[in-house]
C-alpha cells in the first residue's frame, strides 16, 4: 500500500511540474529570451556567423577557380583524361557492380587543387598585410667617457678603472 501511495505521489508531483501557471511560463520565457540575447550579441558569435557566411562566398570563387581554370590545365596535361569514368566491373550485365576508383582520383587531386589554392591566395593576403617591423627603440646609453682621460666607463661607476679619477653622481669630479 505504501509503495503504491509513492509511486502515486511521485506521479502527481511530475504532472504538477508539467501543469505551471501560464505566468511561471511567461516568466521562464522572458529569462530563455534574455539569456539568448545576451548569448548572441557577444562578439565572437556575430564574429564567427561573419567569418561562415565570407568562408560559403570564398568557397564559390575557389571552387570556379579549380574547375574553371585549374582542372582544364590538368585536363591539357593528362590528355583529357577523365578520371571520374575510371572504374572496374565487378560483376557481368547492365546492372553488375562498379569500383568507380576514378571518382576517388578525381576527388583527391580536386582537395589538393584546392588546397593549393587556397594556400596561395592566404600566403599573398599574409604578404600584404604584414606588417613593416618596427624600428629599434633606443636604449638608454650604457657607457660614459671619464672627463679626463676619455676612455669609456660603465654609465652606473663612481671610479674610472682607467685613471681611478672618482666620478661622483652629484656631477662634481673629484681626482684621487
């Protein structure tokens, strides 16, 4: 009897959850609506929807590239080889099965037209926008001349290891 009551209690207690106020639902509502807002308007999501609609336009131009430009030298080279109609029948008939191995050729020297394509254009875009180094800043000297006998002494000395002349930090000289 006491099982049953549990499961019945614990049955009501789900069923009340699912049966909210309609203002426990606006409510939950507006908090789903503000945390959305505050998840889209972050940068880096309009960043990166930015950076997938340019990379689908980007595909067209390299894709025209490679089948309009670059697979027609190819095809010059091979002859007029079309690898997509390179396979292998295994079997006999209209119907029998193919290995169409020409396809996977053609697949692969295609990813590698277009790596290549890709690797030149971001390879010239990287040239462009580097960026001109820097000139050298200058550091602070580290060496002074000793006022009598000229030779060169450590910026920080208070005494020349030349001439042994002290060199005092009040600007006063004073001779041993």
């Amino acid at each position: 009897m006491i099982e049953w009551w549990l499961m019945n209690m614990s049955e009501l207690k789900a069923r009340q959850n699912l049966l909210k106020t309609k203002e426990e639902r606006h409510i939950n509502m507006k908090e789903f609506l503000k945390e959305f807002k505050k998840f889209i308007s972050r940068g880096n999501v309009i960043d990166m929807a930015v950076g997938i609609i340019i990379g689908s336009a980007f595909t067209a131009i390299v894709n025209s590239l490679v089948n309009d430009v670059m697979m027609p030298l190819l095809s010059i080279l091979t002859g007029g080889l079309d690898f997509a109609a390179l396979c292998f029948v295994l079997g006999e008939g209209d119907g029998a099965a193919t290995l169409n191995y020409g396809a996977f050729i053609a697949a692969v020297i295609n990813f590698l037209l277009i790596a290549f394509v890709i690797f030149t254009i971001i390879k010239a875009m990287n040239k462009l926008s580097r960026k001109k180094p820097e000139a050298p800043k200058e550091e602070p000297p580290k060496k002074k001349a000793c006022p009598f006998c000229k030779e060169e002494v450590a910026i920080d000395a208070v005494k020349c290891p030349h001439c042994t002349s002290v060199l005092a930090e009040d600007g006063l000289i004073y001779v041993d």
